[in-house]
C-alpha cells in the first residue's frame, strides 16, 4: 500500500512539474508573442513616419515650384508694364520732337 501511494505521488509530482513547464514554456511564448507584435507596431509606426515626412517634403515641392511660378508671373506682369510705360513716354517724346528719332525711323 505504500509503495501504491508513493507511485501515485510520484506521479502527481511528475504531473505538476510538467503542467509548471508547459505554463513556463507558454508564458515564454506569449512573451515573444508580444514581443513581436510590439516590433511590428514599431515598424508600422517607423514606417508611417517616413512616408508622412516624403509626403511633406512632396508638399513643400510642390508649394515652393507654385510660388516660383506666381512670382515669375508677377515679374512678367510687371517687366510688361515698364515696358509698355517705356514705350508710350517714347511715344510721347517723339511726338513733341518734329524730326523723330532713329528707332522710329527704322520701324
């Protein structure tokens, strides 16, 4: 009878080990598991970030080349109208001259 209750605790023993090393051997597991998921979320994040930061610097291209060109317009707009005032006070000097001048002669 003894020896009958020192295998049934033996077993139990035994029993007991093996449950604490699956449990172990499960929390290692869900360990890592998170692990992982914490990296993917870290990659994700990083990711996100790049992608936000080409996406400005595209913006910002963008933005700087309209400026460029509204301020090239602008200075088309305005040569044109120095040009056009040059233009009429040439006109006007050579109507108050009798004889012209030369650049109106040639055209």
């Amino acid at each position: 009878r003894f020896v009958d209750d020192a295998k049934r605790e033996g077993r139990r023993k035994e029993r007991e080990v093996t449950s604490d090393k699956r449990k172990f051997e499960d929390e290692k597991t869900l360990q890592k598991s998170m692990r992982y998921k914490e990296m993917e979320e870290v990659r994700r994040l990083q990711a996100w970030k790049t992608d936000e930061l080409e996406r400005r610097e595209r913006n910002a291209a963008v933005r700087f080349e309209k400026e460029r060109r509204r301020d090239e317009a602008a200075r088309k707009v305005a040569a044109k109208q120095v040009s056009d005032y040059e233009a009429t006070k040439h006109l006007e000097q050579v109507r108050g001259q009798k004889e012209g001048c030369d650049l109106c002669r040639a055209a």
